[in-house]
C-alpha cells in the first residue's frame, strides 16, 4: 500500500509529511517460505496424515488428538469470561445477519432473450469449504464469523475448520466457541502449511474440500497460493492495511487511534492518512507519537508506522479520491464533512468505514457486521472481500423451444461456415432441417454446406 515513483507522477502534485522509512511495499514472497511450503505440501500430499501429526508435534508441540469433539466444542464457551462470551455471540449474530442480507439480494432469474428462447442463472453453493481460523501472535476471534458462518449463510452444506493448537494447551477456547457458533460441522486442532494440505487433500474427511478461506502467517498464505487450482482460494491476503481520508473537520486524536488501531496487527502493516489539511496531518503525527508512548503494542505499532506509515496532503477532494484509489487500500476510512461524496467516487478499497464513529475496529471483531477477511496490496483494484456471493456459483442455463430456432440457428450457421466450424454450424443445420421437414418451409437460409 505504498505509491510507487510512476504512479505518484501519474497523479497531480501532493504533499509528503511523512514518508514510509522502508522504500517499497512488505515482502509478500520470502524464497525460503516458498520452497519450505513446496516440500510440506508434496510430503503431507504422499504421506498424508502420517506427515500431518508429525509437523503438528514438530511446529506445534500437539500430539493429542487432531479432531474437536463435538461435546467439547460445545463447551468451549464454558471457558471464557461470560462478557467476552456474550460479545462473541453478538459478532456472530450481526455477522450472520449481514451475510443472510446478501444472500437474500441474490436472487435467481430467467429471461426470455426472443420468442422460444430463455437464458437464467442459478447460485448454487460448492460442496465443500475448508476454513483456517488463525490463533498466532494475537488470536482473532472473529474468523470463524466471517469464514464459517458466511459460508453456512451462503448454504455451503459442508465447512471443515482449522485452527493451531498452542502446545500441550490444545486449541484456543474463544476460537473453538467462534467455530461452534459458526456451526462448523467438524473442527481439527491442526494449524499453518499441514492444515491446508490435510483440507485440500481430504485426509480429514471423505473428500477433499472445494474451497480454502481464511487468514494466517506467510506460510498459510504461500501454501494458498500453491493449492489454487486445485480448490479454489477467498484471496492472498498480506500485512493488514489501513488509510484514514481525512479534513480540518477530524479529530486527530481519533485518526491517530484509527492508525494504530491497525498498525498494531504486524510490524509490517502500512498505516496512512490522506488529508486536505497540512494542519490536521502535522496534529496527527503528534498524537501518534503521543499514543505511542503508552501503548502496550508499541513495539509492533511503532515499528508499523516508523517503517509503512505515511501522511500525505493533498489541494481538495477530487485529488484525494485519486490517491486513496491508486493506494488501493485494506480498510479505509473516510472522517470528512462530506462522507457521501467519498462513497459515491472512491472505487478501490476492501471496505469503506464512512464517518469518525465507524472505525476499523468495529469491522475486525464482528460487531459491525461486514467481513473482516478483505484485498490487500492493491489488489483492491480487482478483487473484492469475503462475501456470501464467493460461495456461490452462478451457474447459468439456456432453455430453447422449438420455435426459438429462426432466433438462433440461422446466425449460427453463417458464423460457424466463416469460422470454418462446420460441424458447429451442423448442430444449427439439424434443426433448422428438422422443421422444414415438418412444415414444410422455414424463415431462414441454410449456409452450411455451400
């Protein structure tokens, strides 16, 4: 999420008054976690389950049992503190109740294209969905929401989860409370490279699953990549990325807060602010600085913002829609007096939290409802985030009568003698002769053949 020299040239002229200290985006690809991923997944695809326990006790120091319960799944709430219980229960209702809306707004249809002739489409579920629900350095509660329970609202009729036991401590308890909510229909304690290949692979159920979602480490998101194709994949997600679009109207000390409220999730996750005013941008590179001095994440924060983070001025609105969409962001914020405007031009970004009271924050543990699991790197140009609709497949379908044959069979004689298809234009040549044989005449002439 950075802009490169060809595109800040593209753009007209701003302000830098901070510049990331690290010239270039975060390392995506690491050479090392490549081929080390490559040899995991052909050993786990050869050795299956065999090679699965014996990387589970080697990187995770878990040798019990690689299947949840179902009873101490359901117990696994038990464990927690009841608030922390009852907001978990909160995110997951306001999560399956924006997915269920989705879901609604997708509707199947048919449409007559001419006479005889009908064309529709149909969302139909995949089979099967594998979802890894991370538990690294800071576990993050609400995947099974946006994972799980997103597919489940999608009608998905099978998800497998994942997630990383912790040592002899086993699986995370307000992880597996998520996955139980969620409805998972059956949770392992197996986490990174050896999860994704035992889903892919189907050493953990009758078959393999159709579909990996879900985030995780560099090794989880190369092993993503190296399956695509063979299951599909949600998106290649890296470092998590914030920008805050801001006036003179916003509270510095809000914006700096919404920066580190993000930055806060890896040493490499770039922060920025876009803003039409020089002296909301100076304020905020003081808050930061302020905030930082007393933040327990500092060491990771700081490092964020040192390294990723930026402020950058820009003359009036129209320039900062132009930046935010080259940056393409994760997560972006917009905290000016005309929020409406922004959501009407900007086009590139994973989701948009309009207003100062909207922050990140809200989106990250479920509370707000929207998925959490969004493009980064810029792939916001073209990619969308974890939604029900990635569940789905529009499958379309043509029903053609009889009569529908003028409105189709003649063109596709001419087209295919062109083409030299003739065997295409035979198919439209059967039938045409097929009526005349019958009636006895035909509105269309024959080109096949001549």
């Amino acid at each position: 999420m950075q802009i490169t020299t060809n595109e800040a040239q593209a753009l007209a002229p701003f302000q830098w008054l901070k510049r990331p200290a690290v010239d270039g985006p975060p390392a995506q690809r690491d050479p090392r976690v490549v081929e080390r991923v490559s040899e995991m997944l052909s050993d786990i695809e050869r050795n299956g389950l065999d090679a699965v326990r014996s990387y589970a006790r080697e990187l995770d120091g878990w040798s019990g049992d690689l299947e949840i319960g179902a009873a101490e799944l359901k117990k696994s709430g038990d464990a927690l503190p009841a608030d922390v219980r009852e907001a978990l229960e909160l995110g997951y209702e306001r999560t399956h109740r924006f997915a269920t809306a989705q879901r609604e707004h997708l509707t199947d249809f048919e449409i007559e294209l001419a006479p005889g002739v009908a064309g529709g489409q149909r969302y139909v579920p995949v089979t099967r969905v594998g979802a890894y629900l991370p538990a690294g350095r800071f576990p993050l509660l609400a995947s099974a929401f946006m994972t799980v329970g997103v597919a489940k609202a999608a009608g998905v009729p099978t998800v497998l989860s994942c997630t990383p036991p912790s040592g002899e401590h086993g699986a995370h308890p307000a992880v597996l409370y998520g996955a139980h909510l969620s409805r998972a229909d059956r949770v392992f304690a197996i986490g990174g490279v050896q999860a994704l290949g035992a889903m892919a692979f189907g050493l953990l159920d009758e078959a393999p699953v159709d579909m990996l979602v879900g985030a995780g480490n560099a090794f989880v998101t190369e092993a993503k990549r190296q399956l695509f194709g063979r299951v599909g994949i949600d998106l290649l997600a890296g470092p998590s990325e914030v920008a805050v679009l801001a006036d003179g109207t916003a509270d510095p000390q809000w914006v700096a807060a919404d920066l580190l409220g993000q930055a806060e999730h890896g040493p490499n996750s770039p922060a920025a602010l876009i803003t039409t005013s020089e002296e909301l941008g100076r304020q905020v590179i003081e808050a930061v600085d302020r905030q930082l001095e007393t933040l327990t994440t500092r060491e990771i924060a700081g490092a964020a913002w040192r390294d990723f983070g930026s402020v950058i001025v820009v003359r009036d609105v129209h320039e900062a829609v132009a930046v935010a969409d080259v940056l393409g962001p994760e997560h972006l914020e917009i905290q000016t007096a005309d929020d409406d405007f922004f959501l009407e031009n900007l086009t590139n970004y994973g989701s948009l939290f309009l207003g100062p009271w909207s922050t990140v924050a809200y989106s990250d543990k479920g509370i707000a409802g929207t998925n959490h699991v969004l493009p980064t790197g810029k792939t916001a140009r073209y990619n969308s985030g974890l939604s029900v609709s990635r569940f789905l497949k529009p499958l379309t379908y043509q029903r053609v009568a009889r009569e529908g044959t003028a409105a189709l069979a003649p063109a596709v004689e001419r087209i295919s003698a062109f083409e030299g298809l003739s065997a295409h234009g035979a198919t439209a040549t059967l039938r045409i002769d097929e009526i005349g044989r019958h009636s006895g005449a035909f509105d269309g002439t024959s080109a096949v053949g001549r």
